[in-house]
C-alpha cells in the first residue's frame, strides 16, 4: 500500500479510499476527499524531509549557476518563523515564485534577539539548542503558509471556482535555509552534535567559520582569531559526517574564512615536512631572527630558512601574523577548505568592492575553476558611504571635475541628487549581479536586515502614534498600506490559522463543530464586498 505522505491529492485520496476499505464501519467517519486535502496540506512531516529537499534545489542551483552567472541565488536573514513566513508569502505574491530565494540565519541575530542571557553580542555566547530550535520554528510558519495558502484553494474550489490545477501544481513556501553555527560552538564533537540537530530541524547548509570557538568574533569586529588549518578540516568533517548519518548526502557546508581581517592566532600548529598546511600557516607568523644565546626562558622559537626566529607573542598568550599576508590566507583558507569537503566560500570582507572580491576568488579559481561564493551583503557596511567614494575615484580617474564635493562629507544629503550619488546608487542597485558575474558569488544575503527593519518601523510609528497624529498613524501607515498592497497578515485571524482551523474543526465534528468564523467575526471588514456596520444611535 500507498505510503500516505503524498504530495499528489489524487494519489493521497486513492491511499485514504483504500485505507478506509481496510478497516470498515470503524472509519465511517473519515471523508478520504478531507483527509487527502490535509495530507497535501502538510507534505513535509519532519525536518529531515525538509533537508533533503531543499539540498536538492540547492545543488541544481549551483549547477545552474556554474553554468549561467545569471543565475545567481538571495536570501534575507530572519529572527523569527512569522518574519520568514511573511518574507516567503511576499516572495510568491510579489514575484510568482520561490525559485532561487532561500532564508538565513544569522547567529548574529541568534545573539541578539533570541538568547535566554537576554540580547548578547556575536560571540557564541548564545545556547546552542536556540540555534536548531529557530530552524524548527522557521519551517512550521513556512509549512503553515502552505496550510493556509492551501486552505483558501479548496474552499474556492468547493465554490465552484476552477482552482483545481493550482492545486495540483502548488509552490511551497518551504526554501533552503543557510543556517550560521558560527565557530562550532566547541570541539570538532560539539560541532558535530549541533550540526545533527540543525539538520534534523532543517537545515540543508551549515556555515561555519574558522575563528577560535571560545574567541569568536563578529565577522565585521575586531579582535578576530582564525585556528590552524587542520582544526578547521576536523569541524568541516564533523558536518559533513552529521549529514551522512541522516541520510542527507548533498547536504551543503559553506565554509567561511575570517583571515581578511583576523591578526592573531591561538596556537601553532606542528609541521611534519617541509611545505605541509602546517608549515604554509607558520610562514604567516610575524617573528624576529634571534640568537639562542639572547632567547629567554621558556620562549617559543621557530626554525626559518635555516635561521632561529622568536614568534611575535602579545600578553595574552596569542601569536600575531606579519602584516600584508591577510589576503595569502584568505586564498589558502579557501582553497583548502575546498579541497577538504566544502562546497561553498565565504569570505568576510571590509567593504562590498566588486574588485576586491574578484581578485582574491580569481586567485582561488586559478586552482578549483567552479570555487563560488556566499557573500554577506551586510548592514555593517556604510553602503551609500563606500559606493560614493567609489563612484569618486572613478568619475577622478575619468577627469571629472569634483570641486563641488567634499570629499569627507560624501554622506551629505546635498548630494542625494547629484551625478556621483546617481553613479553610487545605480552601482548598488547591480551590485549583486555584477558580483555574481565578476566575483564567483552565488549567493547573496543580508544578515540582519529584519533586525533593522523592526527597529525603522516602531521608530516612525511611535513618533506618530504618541505625538499629535495619534490613531491616523497607524491606520496610514501600517493597516491603509496593508490592506492596499494585499499584505496577508492584515486578516491576522486567517494568518495564525483561524479559518484552516475552522474548516478542520468541521472534519473532525461535522456540523456540531464550534466555529470562529460568521457575521461577528470582524476580519469580514477586510473582504473585497464590504458591507455598512449599520449605526447605532446612542442618546446623551
């Protein structure tokens, strides 16, 4: 028989009929038509179903990108199911499918917004277990959108409206999630337990960073401290082994390198022979030729090119890298990382320069031709800031006369119509696709962008709502725009499942079912025939 996990409707109804011949006069209450619409309600059943089909959009999608930079893949970060829920029913509304848009997560907002410590800064200081927990939150909103979205076709069916095929050929909301477990949270072992439990909440890519777990550091902070190449190899192994035991196998790993803005390392790693990763990673260390005779007590000394050298040491026990080798290590970390199982690049970067970027991924593509990106598109960066100085030593190099601007006030809003604010704006506005064609980028996400919107909004809101507007502000510029650009939550009662539920609660008690939907049900104002509230005369 039929496994009853289908994603057909035809095929689930069949399963059910049968089912019900099975056990007789015992099932004489189930409608197979209402326990077929529920089954394809609900096509992925747990977290495992979810990685494994979304590893496979995301493997043809690189595949797709190898062979058209075109076809480059987005995401924006979430910090909470409902936000990725609203994200991905905006994506199908706006832009008529899913297709190459995914969800992050970032750790940072993790840290942030979700820690029982209360708001923390990007350090891994965060319970692991909030990690996969927002994973599992993520995807039951996204399988509810499906629920709900669902819902609405076949009652427009039962309606008589011909929504049949729309069924059949219905989009998910269910997307690749990259989810950041920053450093590893701990040893090669810890690393490899969070990962099982965010593939089995979900996730089909795990990002990890080659940062000192107990050292980690925003990507955009200072104070970074990158580990040994064979330490990074062992926590790659450790993800990738955590998918093969859940029968993930095109489970994605994107390897992130910090070493463009990391100074320090923790440790020295031993070199067996002469030119092994070990020995390429000590040549990085800053050291000073020394005399053994002038070497102190318990110093750490090296042997280079054939002379005694003393390691830079700081205080607090750390070694420092020579000055200038931050991009050779940004390569060999890249490289290494995909010769050692990784699938995708990360690399952190000061500032978004299409060129800065290409130069580094071209020497890694000199050696792994299909080497690709992941590239944070992030709100740490002063975007308008750094694409109008751009757009400055461009117009400079052209010989344009720049008299009119004051090169240390380019943020000024005087300029906002000029002709280097127009170059700065267009250059981000193809930021991403020049990337992708020029820069081996893949994929591109902003980290926190909900963050900043969440804070944007109550910040105008309040403005308005506690000052003299009042009321009129949130009607204009909250529930008007809403109702007005089809935003699906301005029916909340439908969009945290009210109507799903009451057509459910008729599945299972028939008529008797106690219903919230009716006359009194206020979210009627919001349908497309509004009828008058007649008016009620009340004597003063």
């Amino acid at each position: 028989m039929k496994n009853l996990a289908q994603t057909n409707y035809s095929s689930a109804l069949e399963t059910i009929r049968s089912l019900k011949a099975k056990y007789g006069n015992t099932w004489d209450a189930i409608l197979p038509e209402s326990a077929a619409r529920m089954a394809i309600q609900n096509r992925f059943k747990t977290g495992l179903d979810i990685a494994k089909y979304t590893a496979a959009i995301m493997r043809k999608d690189m595949a797709e990108y190898d062979a058209d930079t075109t076809k480059y893949t987005q995401s924006l970060g979430c910090w909470h199911g409902f936000v990725a829920q609203q994200k991905m029913i905006a994506v199908k509304k706006h832009h008529q499918t899913t297709n190459k848009k995914y969800l992050y997560l970032s750790g940072w907002m993790v840290a942030a917004l979700r820690s029982e410590f209360g708001p923390l800064p990007d350090q891994s200081m965060h319970e692991k277990t909030a990690v996969p927990e927002l994973i599992a939150e993520i995807y039951d909103f996204l399988r509810q959108a499906d629920a709900i979205e669902l819902n609405d076709l076949f009652r427009r069916l039962e309606n008589g409206e011909d929504v049949q095929d729309k069924i059949d050929n219905f989009e998910t909301h269910i997307v690749p999630i990259i989810a950041d477990i920053d450093a590893g949270f701990g040893n090669e072992e810890a690393t490899y337990l969070l990962s099982k439990k965010m593939i089995q909440a979900g996730a089909c890519a795990i990002q990890i960073e080659n940062q000192v777990s107990d050292a980690k550091q925003c990507g955009h902070q200072d104070g970074k401290v990158t580990v040994p190449h064979e330490d990074f190899i062992a926590k790659l192994n450790a993800v990738r082994y955590a998918f093969l035991e859940l029968g993930i196998e095109d489970g994605i790993i994107v390897a992130r390198t910090d070493s463009e803005g990391a100074g320090l390392t923790q440790k020295l790693p031993v070199s067996q022979k002469p030119g092994d990763l070990a020995s390429q990673y000590l040549a990085f260390v800053e050291a000073e030729e020394i005399d053994i005779n002038n070497a102190k007590e318990d110093d750490v000394l090296l042997k280079r090119d054939g002379k005694l050298v003393r390691p830079v040491r700081l205080a607090n026990g750390l070694y420092k890298f020579r000055d200038g080798t931050n991009i050779d290590r940004v390569v060999l970390d890249c490289v290494t990382s995909l010769q050692n199982g990784a699938d995708l690049l990360w690399i952190e970067t000061p500032t978004p320069n299409v060129k800065q970027i290409a130069h580094m991924v071209n020497r890694v593509r000199a050696i792994i031709p299909n080497a690709k990106l992941v590239y944070n598109n992030s709100p740490s960066f002063n975007w308008t800031l750094n694409f109008r100085n751009q757009a400055y030593d461009a117009m400079l190099l052209e010989g344009k006369n720049l008299t009119a601007y004051d090169r240390n006030n380019l943020m000024a809003e005087e300029y906002d119509n000029t002709e280097l604010s127009l170059r700065a704006d267009q250059n981000i506005k193809t930021f991403q696709a020049d990337a992708s064609r020029e820069a081996g980028i893949f994929h591109h996400l902003i980290t926190l962008p909900t963050y900043h919107t969440t804070a944007l909004h109550m910040n105008n809101l309040t403005q308005g709502y506690f000052g003299k507007e009042g009321m009129l502000t949130y009607v204009k510029e909250v529930q008007r725009q809403e109702i007005r650009k089809g935003v699906s939550c301005v029916k909340h009662q439908r969009m945290a499942g009210s109507d799903l539920g009451d057509d459910h609660k008729t599945f299972f008690a028939g008529e008797k079912a106690l219903k919230a939907s009716g006359e009194n049900n206020t979210s009627n104002q919001f349908e497309n025939t509004i009828k008058t509230t007649p008016v009620i005369d009340i004597a003063v």
